[in-house]
C-alpha cells in the first residue's frame, strides 16, 4: 500500500540553513505574480494519472478549517479547484502573505530526489540526500525504513515579516481529493489538520511517498494544502497549494487564490493585526 507524508520539521542546524541559502541564492527572491490560466485550457480525463471531475465534502466538524463541498477536473498540467483554474508554479520561490499583509512566509521548493532502500536512484544525488539525512531528521526517519521506493520533496518555509517573532504557530490543512490507489478511495475527502509548530525562522515541510513492495512506479496522488499562521486560538489563513504527486515520483504545485480559500472555508478567521502589532511595537520599545 502507497505511503504518502507530509511532515514537518523545526530548529533546524545551521549548516542545514546553509545547504537552504544555497539553494535560494540561485532563486529569486522576489515573489512571482501569480496569473490564473483560462478556463478553455482545462481538459477532462479518466486516464489513471489524471482526476475525473470529482465532489468532496469533509466528514467531520472541527475547532476550525471546516470546508465547503470541493470539486477538482482536469489533468495534462491543468488543474480547476471548485471552477476555478489554478497556475503551476514554476519552482521559483513564492511568497504568501495573510489577508491584512501582517504576516509574509517565503515557500522555497528543493530538489525532488527518488530514492530506494534508503538510497538515490541517481548518484548525483548522492552527496545532497546525506546532506538532508544528517540535518532533517525526517529524512533519516524515512530513509531508515527502506522502502522499495520513494520520493523525497523538502519545502523550507521562512518568515520574513513579522521579525522576532516569539508568539505564532505554522499550521496544515490536507484534503486528500484524488488517488489512483484503489485502497485510498473511501479517504478521499478526508480532511486532516497537523500539529501546529513554532513558528520563528524556518519550517521544512518533507512531502514523501513511498511503497513498501517490489514495484516500480509510485501512485498518483493529489492533496490540497492550507496553510494557517496560528496564535493559541486564533488563526488567519496564509495560503494554500495542489500538491499533484505523479507515478513517476515527481511533484507539481497549483497555487490557490485567496479568494478561493476565503470561499471554501466555512469559519470566520479572525485578523491577527493586533497580536503583529504588539510584536513590531516591543521591537521599538514601544509600549501599550
């Protein structure tokens, strides 16, 4: 059966940070615009490593991030989530920002490095995958399970404003919308929110997918991401993907306009400006 993770890791050494930087250097910094491609781009497909048009609704009440129905079509590189067409990123780097622009997150997408019995396919890839199993430790863990293959994706999310920040939280939203493993059908749907984690610097989301049998091509896989800046009860949302996993180990990301989020989301989410504010006013010593 297809393992499928996405987990997170915090704090990480700096030489971690610095194997980062050095892939970011060779990235822009600035965040691309984001242009929605025309709905007559959009194709249907029942082929296996596509989405028919599909509805979903969530199958549980929770504190927050209840969804409205979702519906995915399309396929071939063109993806629209509830009518809406979404635009593949490049792989630049992006940036997300909450509503009230208090709060921005840069998303920087590593390399995708195949790997099996807890090794690359490729040798080129080698020296990095030692790099990551040495600094992130889920990398190690799941390099350690030797899995017959596997696709590893680490996505490093650093916050840029607010600076010296102390207080808030990252937190994910996955809504599993299409599989082509016969034994993920009854899940999709499901909607499951992470353990939120300190939020300081640097976040490094690892997307995996694994199998655990002699086989030679992975499922295909697409999940929706919502990403929500957490302080203790409150939350604001910050931005969201279409992670579409390919059986041949790769990974593409959609962006999701915020208007579509604001729409699909059932709860009122509430503005962490005053809780930003405080934070940039102690940094001048201001008090309140």
């Amino acid at each position: 059966m297809t393992r499928s993770r996405a987990q997170w890791c915090s704090g990480l050494s700096d030489s971690a940070n610095a194997i980062l930087e050095h892939a970011k250097k060779a990235l822009s910094r600035l965040c691309p615009l984001i242009v929605l491609l025309p709905a007559s781009c959009l194709t249907r497909t029942t082929a296996e490593q596509s989405p028919t048009t599909k509805s979903h609704h969530t199958r549980k009440k929770m504190s927050f991030g209840n969804l409205r129905k979702l519906s995915l079509e399309g396929g071939a590189g063109h993806y629209a989530l509830n009518g809406v067409a979404l635009s593949a990123l490049s792989g630049d780097p992006i940036c997300l920002s909450t509503a009230d622009q208090s709060f921005t997150v840069r998303a920087t997408f590593l390399k995708t490095v195949p790997v099996s019995f807890g090794h690359p396919i490729n040798r080129t890839d080698e020296t990095l995958l030692e790099t990551w199993r040495r600094q992130i430790p889920l990398v190690a863990k799941i390099l350690k399970e030797h899995d017959s293959i596997g696709s590893i994706k680490p996505v490093a999310y650093d916050l840029i404003e607010p600076k010296d920040s102390t207080d808030f939280q990252l937190q994910e939203e996955l809504v599993l919308l299409w599989s082509s493993d016969r034994f993920q059908q009854r899940q999709i749907g499901e909607t499951t929110l992470m353990t939120p984690l300190p939020f300081h610097e640097q976040i490094v989301d690892v997307q995996y997918r694994g199998l655990n049998r002699g086989v030679h091509q992975l499922r295909g896989k697409i999940i929706l991401q919502i990403l929500y800046i957490r302080n203790q009860s409150r939350h604001a949302l910050l931005g969201g993907f279409l992670i579409v996993s390919h059986a041949d180990g790769d990974y593409d990301f959609y962006v999701v306009p915020r208007e579509l989020l604001a729409r699909i989301n059932q709860d009122r989410l509430p503005s962490l400006e005053q809780d930003t504010a405080h934070v940039k006013a102690n940094r001048f010593g201001m008090q309140h």
